[in-house]
C-alpha cells in the first residue's frame, strides 16, 4: 500500500468518527477550582502591596507570572486530593461489596449444611426441631409449638 493508500485510509477513519457535538459536560469542581484561583491571586497581590516592594525586584518575575505560577501549583494539589480522595472512596466501596459478598456465601454454606444435615441425621434433626427448656432444674427437649 502507497502513501496515497494510507492517507485515504486514514480519512475514511475521520469520515466514519465526525459527527455533531450535542453535548459538553462541565468539568467537576469549577467552583471550587475557581476559589483556589482566586485565592492564589489575592495571595499574591497582598504579597506585593506588603512594603511596597515589586516582585522584580526580589524574585525577577513579574506579578501576573507569579499569580499564574502560585495558582497552578494550588490546582495541581487539589486536583491530587481529589484524585486521592476518589481512589479512597473506590477502595472502600469494592471492599464493603467482598465483604458483604463472603458474608452472604458463609450464611448460604451454613444454612446448606444444616438443611444436608437435616436429611442425612436423623437425630440432629430431631434435636435441631426442639425447644430446650428448664423444668424443675432440669434441662428438657420439648417439640416446637405448631400454630
């Protein structure tokens, strides 16, 4: 196959993959990501007003390069913490889901081997059937009660 080949493969892909946008979904946090934006660029020009010093001066960056820098490091720890905070929430999730899971199989392996029991012994479950009471300091087997 030529590059002509390739090409016109490679646009028939694009041709089977374009279609209209119906829908755009927001980002999650918008409002929290923009407090942390705003708060970075507060930060920064309280950090200016203080002594009247300029950032040049001291840092050779200018105070727009400044609160672009504070900010994205703010940004890139929160997205992290939520990022965390996300992968906790699905560990405990699938960990929650095990754990009612084996305690539903042992609950269905005991009732099975009580109920095998049952038909395979006799005297268990004749045993299993009785109430077991206390007479005159004596314990007793007394059939259930039928209603």
């Amino acid at each position: 196959m030529g590059i002509f080949g390739i090409a016109k493969k490679g646009f028939g892909m694009l041709g089977k993959r374009s279609g209209t946008i119906k829908s755009v979904k927001p980002a999650k946090n918008l409002s929290t990501k923009r407090a942390i934006q705003d708060k970075a660029v507060r930060a920064v020009d309280e950090g200016t007003k203080l002594g009247g010093a300029t950032p040049s001066l001291h840092l050779k960056q200018s105070a727009s390069k400044l609160k672009r820098d504070a900010s994205k490091k703010l940004k890139a720890y929160s997205y992290k913490y939520d990022d965390l905070v996300a992968e906790r929430k699905k560990y405990n999730k699938n960990l929650k889901r095990k754990t009612i899971g084996g305690g539903a199989v042992a609950i269905g392996g005991t009732l099975a081997a009580h109920g095998g029991a049952k038909k395979k012994f006799p005297k268990y479950k004749k045993f299993m059937e009785r109430n077991i009471t206390i007479k005159d300091g004596k314990v007793k087997l007394v059939p259930y009660k039928k209603k």
